[in-house]
C-alpha cells in the first residue's frame, strides 16, 4: 500500500534510515548500496518503498531506485528468501551486478551474503536466472537528464537529490531545460 | 477507514496507480476504466477508495468516481468475486453500463472479464440483479456544474481534474461562477 | 493510535463522515448527536477519535466532543456492547442525557436504541451507574470561552467550528480577546 | 515502521500525550520521565516513537530522547516485562539513573516500580546488566550546543523545543551560530 516515502533525512544507521515525512518519521530498512547512494541527513531523500505486514508487525522497506525494489521483490519470491536475506544480498552489490551473478550462475559469489547458504543461492539462480529484466540504470524508455542532473549538482545538490528531482514526472514534463531546472527546484525545496 | 486520496500522479500501469499524498506515495489498485479517466503523471488527481485489510496485507482499491467504487463493493458482497475479479469485471465497461449488463442478466458479457465463470457470473445476476441504484454520472440532486467545468479545462486542466475539482464541496458552495473558478483553481493548486 | 482528525468535511451520511486531512479522506463512523454538531460539507471539522483494529478491519469513530467519545469507551467496555450499538445508544440522545438515563436506571429509555434489548440495557446500568463521572458540556475547570465563539461566528464560522478552535491549546494560552481571536483564525484557515 | 512524531501538543495525561501533526492526533503512551521534559499544550514537540502492531491493537509508544527510547526497547526484550511494565519502570527515574541501578544490581529500586516484582527485577538485571551502553545526556560523538540552546530558550522556546531543534540534523550542519539559530526557528516554525 505504500510504495513511496519522500522527506527529510533524519538518521542513516547500519540497515535502516530514519525519514522524516511531514512530521511522521518512518523507519525504512534498506541495503548498504541504497545507504551509499542516499545523501546526509538534513537531505532531502526519495526512496520507493514495500510494505511488509504481519501479525505483530508493520515494516517498510524502501530503495533508492525501482530496479533495486524489483529486484529486493523477486528475491522475496524465492522460497527460504526472507526480508534480511534479501537485504543481505542487495548489500553485496548493484542491482545490475547482482542480476549477472544470478544469470550467471556465480552461486559462490550468492552465497556470500549472510544467511544465505548455497543451496538458497542454487534456488535463487533456478527461480530467477531466466526471469530478471536486463537491468538498465532506467527503464529502456526513459533515461536519466544528465544535462538536468549536472546543473542541479552545480547548484549544490547531491548526485542522488538532482536524480530523483530528475526522474519526477512534473520535471519530465517540463518541455525546456530552464523549465525543467525550475521545476526541479520547486520539487527539492524543503516541504 | 482511508475513503478518499488526493494528490499528484505519480505513475500509470495496468492494474495500478502511484500517488502521492504530501511525500507518501500510495499504491492504488484500480480498473482500466478509472485508468482511462485519469491524467498523467504529474497532474493532481482525486480517487475514492476502499482499503482491505488482511493479517499478511493493506490493499487499497480506488476509483475515479463513486458509482465506480459502491459498485466495486457491492461485487465484492457476491460470494465468489474477490478484489481482482471485481476489478476485471469493472475493466469491462464503465459502470453504467456493467449495470445494465447486471440487470439484463447478460451473464456472457460478464463472464468475459479474466477469473469470472458462467457460474459466478450468474450468481452476480441473481444477487445483484434487484439491488443495483440507477447508475447515473453523479447521484440525481448534484448535476455536474458542465460551465465550471468548461472553464477549468479551457484553463489547461484535463478533464478528469476538472470535475474532481468541480464537485469539491467548497467549490459547490460558491455562490458566482467566478467565485466557484477561483475556489476550485484553489483545490487544483499543488498541495 | 489514532485520537483526532482535522481536516475538511466531505461528506456526511447516515452514520458516518468523511473528513480530507492533507490529501488522506478518512472515513469516521459517528452517531447522529455528533452528525447534528457538524457544519456542512466544505467546512473545517475536528473529531476526537478511537481507532478498532481487526484482523480483517481498521475502523475509526469519531464524535464532536470528548465527552461522547468517553461514554462511547465505557459503553464498549460493557459485554455484549459493540461498536454499532454503542453509536445507537449515543444517536438516542446527547452524552449528559444518556448519563442521566444510565444512572436513573431508565432501561425503557436505553433499550430503545437499535439492538439494545432489556437484558443489554440492564447490564449497562449495572455496569456503568456508578462510574459516570458528572458529565458537563466541558470538563468543570475548563468553560467555552462564549465570547470567543460568538466573535467567530459573527465573522461566518458555524457554532462547531467557533466552538472547536475557541477550545484548541494554542488559542487558550493566547492573553487577550484579541489575541485569542487572531490565534483561532489562524486554526480555522484551510490547512 | 514509525520512528517518531513531531507536532503541536494537544494534551497530556497521566501515561500518555497527544500530539497532532498535520490533522492527525496521534496517541502516544509515554513515561512520567518524558511528561517532565514535554512543554505545555500548544507547544511543538518532537518524541522517538516504537509501533507496537497486535491482532486487535496499534499502540504508539514515544519518549523525550533516544536513551530512553532504546531503553525501553532493552526492557521489553526481558522475558515477563511488557510496555506497561518497561513505562513504570522510566517513570521510576532517568535513563542513566535506571542504567546505574540495572548495572547496581538495585534489585529494590527497581522493584518499586507497579507490575514489577523481584523475580522480574533480577531477571532485568541478570539479562541487562552487561548489555546496557554507558548511557551519557546524547551518544559521544554529538554533544549539545549549550549555546544555541541559551538562544533559543532566550527567544521563549522551553528547554525540551530547544534541544529538539537544536539536535536536528538540518540546524547541526549550519556553519555559525547565527545560521544554526536561524536553522532551528526554521524547525520551530509551526507546521
């Protein structure tokens, strides 16, 4: 039900960061690769998110880009795969890297992830060699305004801020370069 | 509980929208006849709801319009229709007319929507077929204010986000139709 | 968890309302004493509330007043009191009149209300006589600040939301009428 | 899934506080050590929040600072000590005082606190006692800008706002004094 949260970062810790959203601060477990992408806390972050409800509990999972969700919910298809297991996994690498191992059947590389033994790691290669999209840093159809992003980053936001502020569709929409400067702006200033 | 999302559009897929609401962005399960009505990412956009919740999920359901969303829930009262095969049958036809297909009995139209047998089809007909209100645009005392609405789109809105705003309570009470442009310019104005 | 909502009311029908916060259109079931309290649909309400958590059901109450929502938690504290009967009592009359049936033992009264039979009405009485507290329109060290209500209602506000901004924590620490009347306007702009 | 809470204080009660934020009134059960450290209803307040999620209940509980926060997730990790239990036992003194007496062996001490007996009290103590951090006013690396805060409680902020806005991330990066004060009203701006 939640698949995105877009605030103000408030702590970034081993697995998990804390946003503030409002003035609501949801806890968001995640990977090392999302945590080095994301920037300092006081920035302002977008992570696209899942919503993992039991019986005692409500946990949200977020990412800092939908090819790493994708790939944390196929992960979670596989059986003897848990939330940290995948969490674990997308630790190891890129979302494009650890697609390769997969296809790859590189189930020593698999198997380095905590948690996961070799025999999870020859299920996921089974259960997913043949599924995975080949993964592109976007979608095929949209790729990334570098142009947009460099000017961002020349105005002092982070690589990742000027992405997300990049890829949101009010910005897209923006027909010139200045417009959609502008529009970026508007998207990162403080809620 | 959660009646109701109002926010920017933030992506369009088959079965599903993304919207976000003040920095959280909810996922909507929806039909491809609500889809069609909708805008583009990036345009504000207004749906009716009903969240299921289940011991392993929250799902929430939404739609562009009322009629859409009591119908939804009196299909989801047949035994034998869950939230998917509701959202099919809904993809068929707008719901005017998948009420008239109910009150005809014409049980082949409807056991054309994917997971919807001739069996289920005819139990919808028998338990549905009596109780089903007249489906008109919007209830018989609240005729769209078609002016308003003129106005709004020739402004630039699409049409979707003009009767949103249209049937806003605090544009209704407007006495002037200058006075209902601006409380509705007021409801379009990014949150 | 959830003990109040602010927002706007948009729409109200037998047995509940709709209130939009921020985007998110909650749906509060009520009695019809608290229906009477509220203004008209586009006008800014505030609910106190209790939040029923199921496995299969997130269902909120809300009333006008804490004294409603206080005798709505002893009601469901008695056994074979739900919800639903709980607002029935609450829509036969208003808390303080209710009070006074439960403590004169007036069963004929209370088992009025829909699915409250004899058996019922007599637990309540057994159970609840001697725990009321006095009920008052506000809790004794706490008057309505009369004259406050009466300059925001001169300005358009309806009696509800004079009364719900005059007893807002900001407004009462505000020294002078003045102050007291700037601080309520600035709780009654739309959020 | 929820971290924290940051809004205008509504109420606060023997056990609990309620905090609106954005609309929402949020309930959240607390410890008499935290009621000391909060402001008066009206002022904004920032808790560190713990979900507890069951069948039947979502109960938000928040403190004043992180040490107490961890400490109550400490307690509640001890086998017979639940919320109510762990919120009895932080009324009883403050966090490193508690600490002490955990590391003390002060069997008595915490056994004054109600639902706490001695079985429980040495259970705490035998499963604590080596785990428990050197709990100081924050964690070493961050002390408090006393002199901010002396500004801040200069300009009629309580102590408790003051040290909240001044540990925010966003007030904590900017260069001068001058800039950190203006970062922090920034924070302390009503939402």
């Amino acid at each position: 039900m939640i698949r995105g949260v877009r605030g103000t970062l408030v702590a970034k810790r081993s697995g998990e960061v804390l946003v503030d959203v409002q003035g609501v601060t949801f806890r968001v477990q995640t990977s090392a690769t999302t945590l080095q992408e994301l920037g300092e806390p006081g920035d302002l972050v977008s992570l696209v998110t899942h919503l993992i409800v039991r019986e005692d509990e409500l946990a949200l999972y977020g990412f800092a880009t939908e090819a790493e969700l994708e790939l944390f919910l196929s992960l979670l298809a596989v059986s003897g795969v848990g939330p940290r297991g995948a969490l674990n996994l997308l630790s190891l690498a890129a979302p494009d890297r650890l697609t390769e191992w997969i296809r790859g059947e590189r189930i020593e590389e698999l198997a380095r992830a905590p948690g996961i033994g070799k025999k999870t790691a020859s299920r996921i290669v089974l259960e997913l060699r043949g599924r995975l999209p080949a993964l592109t840093e976007v979608q095929a159809g949209e790729p990334i305004d570098q142009e947009l992003v460099a000017a961002l980053q020349a105005l002092g936001y982070t690589a990742q801020e000027a992405r997300q502020a990049a890829t949101h569709p009010e910005v897209r929409r923006a027909p010139s370069l200045e417009e959609r400067i502008v529009a970026a702006l508007r998207q990162l200033a403080p809620p």
